[in-house]
C-alpha cells in the first residue's frame, strides 16, 4: 500500500516536471526540470528493486551529464524567440511522431515474442530479498563477461589515444616558449661580438 | 564461474598483444620522443613475436572458453597468425611513406596494434558481445588511422564518412543482435541456433536483414560500398592499406563466426541476402573500376568485386565454400599487400603516385616495382599460374558444387571484365612511354619484402596444394 502511495506521488512528480521540461520558456529552468524528472525516475527505480540503476542514473545523469548541459546552457547565448519559433508549425508532425512513440510502446508491452515461442524468463533465475542488484551485476562483470569487460577497457583507451592524437597538435611556425632551452641557453648562442673599425666623424 | 589457466593460456595472442601494446605506448612515451621510428621497430619486433606465439599454439579442437565468450579452435590460431605477419607487413611498408609525410608518430603504431586486437577478437568470438566490442575496437582505431593527417582535409573528409557510415553499421549490427536475443534469451552464438527453432518466423528475418547489413557494411560489399572507394583515395596511403587489407580477415571472422556457425540451421535465409549483396557487388565493383582514372579509387572497386566473390564463398553455404572464402580472403590481402606497398614505393615529397597515369612506363623506370605490379594484377585478375587463379576457381567449384550455377556464370563473366582494367594497368607500365618524372626511391628493405610478397604471390599459384589444404583443415566439413 504504501509503495502505491510513493509510486503514484512520484509518477505525478515525474509527468510534472517532465512537462515542466518542454514547457518551460528558460532553458535553464528546463534543464534543472530534467534533473528532478531523473531523480524521480530514479526514486521509482529504487521502488522496483533496481537499485543499481538508480544510483547509476544519479551518478551520471543527474551528477555529470546535466551538470555539463547546464554549463552549456548558461554559457551560450541561446535565442530562444528563435528556437520556439517553429514550435506551432511542427506541432502535427510532433503529434504524429507522439502517436507512433506510444503505438510502438503499446506494441511492445502486448508482444509476446517475435514470433518466436521462447519464454523469456527461462534464462533468468529469482534473486531474493538479501541479493543487491550491485553485488550480481559485479559478479557478472568479472566472472562471465570478464573477457569483453576488459575488452571494453582497452576500447576506452582507444578513444583517449585517438582523441588526444586527433586533437592535440603543434602548427608549424608557432611560436611557443620553450623554457628548458631559454634557461640552457649560453651566451655564445645569442650574443656575437663583432670587430669593427671605429667610424669617424665627418 | 572458475578458470584454470589451461584456459587463460588458449587466449594467449589477445593477452600478450594487450601487453605488448601498452609497453609500446609507455616507451614511444619515454624512449622514442625524438625518434619515433623507435617505435615502429619495436612495434615490428612485438608482431613478429606475436605471429610466432599465434602459430605455435596447439590447439586440438574447437574450445569455448571464459565463461563461453572465446573460442579457440584451429580458424582462429591462422586467422591470427595471418593478421599478425600481414599488420606487420603492412607497418614495415609504411614506415618510410609516414616519415616523408610527417605523420609518423608512436599513436599511429599503437592504433594499428589495437585495430589487429580487434582482429584477433573477432577471430575468436564466441558470444555476440564479444563480437561487437571487437568490431568497434577494430572500427575506431581505424577511424583514428584513416584521420590520422590533421593538415589533410580529403582525409578528415575521409574519415568523417567512414564514421558516420560506420556508426550506423554498427547500430544496425546491435539492432539485429538485439532483436535475436529478444528471441532466444542468449547471447551465446553457440546457441542461437537451437533457441530459434525450425521456424523462426518475421522478427528472425528483419535481425538477419539488419545483421547481413553490417557484415556487408565491414566487408565494403555493394550497396554499403560508399565509403571504400573515398577512404582509399581521402585517408594517408598507409591508412588506406591498413583498412583494405588486415579487417577483411576480420569479416571473413565475423561473417564466419555469426552466420556459417552461430546461424548454420538457418542458411537459407541468410544466404539468399548475401546471393544478392555479392552479385551486385562483383558486377558493380568491375563495372565502376573500369572508368577509374585514379589507381587508388580502381583498388577500392576492384575490393568490392573480390568481396563479392568472397561472399559468394558463403553463400555456396557449405564447408567448401567456407573454405574457399578463407583462401580467396587470404590471397586477396597478400595480393593488396603488395598493389599499396607499389603505390607506397612509387609516392616522393609532395607527390602520391594514386594516378593511373603515374605508372606509365613504370617498366623502364623500374623494373622491379613493375614487374611486382604485373603479377599482382595478373593475379587479381585470376590469370593462372598465379594464386588468385586458384581462390577464384574454388568459389567457382564451391558454388558449382552447391548448385548455384546462375551465380557461377556471373561471377565467370564478371572476372572477364574485370581482367580489362587489371591488364590495362600492366599495358600502361609495359608499353606507354613514361612521362617526365624523377626516379623513384631505393627504400632497399621494403624492396626485397615487396620481392618476396610478390613471389609468394607466384609461389602460392604454383604451389597452391598447402594453402588450400590448411583452408580445408582449419574449416569443420571443409
């Protein structure tokens, strides 16, 4: 009864402030809108036993990937006239796009199977109370996947090296300091003493 | 879950490659910072070592390892082997190309040695996570390479369509995984096959329409050609060569592992796709080759027409036809090993020889690089003695054999016109006065490899008995 209860209020909250999202005439109020639909979601994950994915969309939506759109948001001056300005004009096709989104869920959520008769669940055993989501899915992660876990590890040094290689680059003729060879350098190197016959005055 | 490291040692190549490239990294860091071609030494010594572990490995029979995501069996010890000696191939024949065009840096070595790890992923996948993660592994360190020149604006124009065109291969490869393990509940490719039943119905033809699409993407087969024939003109050459030539043996891997094994009950449906994808692309491939002014752009086309008769390997469907793919797979990266090392040989400062016209009289200039080009073209052509005589008359046999004589035709026809614009190279080196060029580079090293690349080319058409028979052998039923 009481998990209904917390269910229903934060279903409410969350259809709230996702609206509040696309509603909203300030994009930094949309994006702080967005932070509360994820803490929502996540709260209603926690009420279905998905702790895991809770903390994890916490973590990273809400801790890293909104903190960097809010950034952005502020330091871009955003014209927002022009942004909403084809708001009206779209309007039908977004209700087409709205139509087809929740016949597809609709779809899905009465689909048994892609026409194939396998059951589900037969692959999937039932985790009791004391089991955490995080303790099976760290088991998983280094026993069974083990192999394409560290795999996934070399990918992401992949992406560094290529990042890095791709983006960090010396134009030729740029005229960087070099500070080890300014404090090495000798006199000889930048000072020449010439000879030369004293010029007299005419 | 336990291992034993009996099993650990069966994945000794990805294990030693890992290593070996996290050292290269560390002392192209410390050691080589005035001097990358360092690295590309040492890079060249840790793949020797690694092809000789590959092919010393024993293995009896077919093992699945590590919690069923790797398999070690007697394919994935040659395709390894294989990728190690044809990556270093590839590495020794760049490396004075990328000295003269400034882009030899220790990066590019190590985004080759993750790209061969990809490779030898591949070549053991077992599990469909494991084979994604190896396909954008390979992917991404071949974006990297392909971009690789920041001054070049044809190459990041190059690179940003192979990515963007690339992206989408790989989300249609995991829409298609996705919808099979909504069918079946498994990600083990061993065991798709069972779950899926006799039937499988719609949901399994739209997964293997979509999966289809990405090996056909990876292998640069017609109509997911587009991006071939810019990366081999756009990226640096060495790049170029990179990605014509050690990921086919990752498709044949890929293609191998997810269709001929994970879905072999279900051949029919995926071999009609891939009738039609490799028709297209043998008769597409030598059609556009043949108006091809640029030899870049000419290999590039002519790779879609061999992937098409590698394909057609598949799609004869049985253990012959498999093993025909693997050898016509083995003898085309050998063949195109040697047609980049020329135009590598061939390209001075300030000056690519990617023209068709920059080899004319190439046989009075130079001799040597001519007559390796002739039998390289004599080979790609199908001329015998040659080995690419022999790999394409067992696709030929295989899909005679399983009885597709329509596509047996089409391929037949398609070799005779293609040999037009292959011949048409060796008429333009043998019997057009040259134009007035500066002579070319001695590079004595890359030389006497390129001498023996194009003599193993002749040997192998000679000999070819061995070769076929370790594709036979390798391949269950081959």
């Amino acid at each position: 009864m009481l998990v209904n209860i917390l269910f229903y209020a934060f279903a409410l909250v969350l259809l709230a402030s996702a609206i509040g999202v696309i509603g909203s005439k300030n994009p930094v109020h949309s994006a702080l809108c967005l932070v509360l639909t994820f803490f929502t979601a996540a709260a209603i994950w926690l009420l279905a036993q998905a702790e895991f994915l809770a903390i994890v969309l916490v973590l990273v939506y809400v801790g890293a990937v909104m903190v960097l759109f809010l950034f952005v948001v502020m330091m871009l001056d955003i014209d927002i006239e022009k942004i909403r300005s084809g708001f009206t004009r779209h309007f039908w096709l977004g209700i087409a796009v709205a139509i087809v989104l929740f016949l597809e869920i609709v779809g899905v959520v009465v689909a048994r199977g892609l026409g194939a008769n396998v059951d589900m669940k037969s692959g999937m055993a039932p985790v009791g109370a004391a089991d955490s989501n995080a303790t099976e899915l760290g088991t998983a992660l280094y026993t069974k996947y083990v192999y394409p876990f560290e795999l996934a590890a070399v990918l992401l040094l992949v992406a560094i090296i290529a990042a890095i290689v791709l983006t960090m680059r010396q134009r030729k003729g740029l005229k960087v300091q070099d500070i080890g060879a300014q404090v090495a350098t000798r006199r000889e190197d930048r000072l020449r003493i010439l000879q030369m016959p004293a010029e007299k005055k005419e | 879950m336990t291992f034993t490291t009996n099993e650990i040692w069966l994945a000794l190549p990805e294990i030693y490659l890992t290593t070996a490239l996290c050292v290269v990294l560390l002392f192209d860091l410390f050691f080589a910072t005035k001097n990358p071609g360092r690295t590309a030494t040492l890079t060249l010594l840790v793949l020797v070592v690694g092809a000789v572990l590959a092919s010393r490995q024993v293995i009896a029979d077919r093992q699945v390892i590590l919690g069923g995501m790797y398999v070690a069996d007697r394919l994935s010890s040659l395709l390894k082997t294989g990728a190690f000696l044809f990556t270093a191939m590839a590495l020794f024949y760049s490396r004075d190309y990328l000295a003269r065009r400034g882009i030899q840096k220790g990066e590019y070595y190590v985004l080759s040695l993750t790209a061969l790890l990809g490779v030898l992923v591949l070549a053991s996948a077992a599990n469909m996570v494991t084979l994604y993660v190896g396909v954008e592994l390979l992917s991404l360190s071949l974006y990297a390479l392909v971009a690789f020149d920041r001054d070049s604006g044809v190459a990041a124009e190059a690179a940003m369509k192979y990515f963007v065109l690339g992206a989408i291969a790989s989300g249609t490869l995991l829409y298609g995984m996705s919808i099979l393990y909504g069918m079946t509940g498994t990600l083990d490719l061993g065991a798709l096959t069972a779950r899926l039943g006799d039937s499988p119905g719609l949901g399994f033809t739209l997964a293997i329409a979509f999966i289809v699409s990405a090996i056909a993407f990876k292998f640069g087969a017609v109509p997911f050609h587009m991006w071939v024939p810019d990366v081999y003109q756009g990226a640096p050459t060495a790049s170029a060569m990179m990605v014509a030539t050690v990921p086919k043996l990752a498709s044949f891997a890929m293609a191998f592992r997810f269709l001929a094994e994970g879905l072999m009950a279900q051949t029919p449906q995926w071999s009609q796709m891939l009738a039609i994808l490799a028709t297209v692309s043998v008769i597409a491939g030598n059609l556009i080759a043949i108006a091809q002014t640029s030899l870049l752009r000419m290999l590039a086309y002519s790779a879609i027409a061999n992937v098409g008769f590698i394909l057609f390997g598949f799609v004869a469907g049985s253990g012959a036809g498999f093993s025909s793919a693997l050898y016509y797979t083995i003898a085309y990266v050998l063949m195109t090993l040697a047609a980049f090392a020329i135009v590598l040989i061939s390209s001075r400062d300030g000056c690519e020889a990617t023209e068709l016209d920059h080899f004319k009289g190439l046989h009075q200039r130079d001799p040597l690089l001519a007559g390796a080009m002739a039998a390289v073209m004599f080979s790609t052509a199908g001329v015998p003695p040659f080995v690419g005589f022999w790999a394409k008359l067992q696709i030929i046999q295989a899909l005679l054999a399983s009885g597709h004589l329509t596509l047996a035709l089409i391929a037949v026809v398609a070799s005779v016109v293609g040999a037009f614009y292959y011949l048409r190279v060796v008429w333009l080196m043998y019997f057009e006065a040259p134009a007035e060029q500066p002579p070319l580079g001695k590079a004595p090293g890359m030389r006497l490899v390129l001498a023996i690349n194009a003599l193993a080319v002749l040997a192998l058409g000679i000999m070819p008995e061995q070769l076929l028979a370790l594709c036979r052998q390798v391949i269950p039923g081959g």
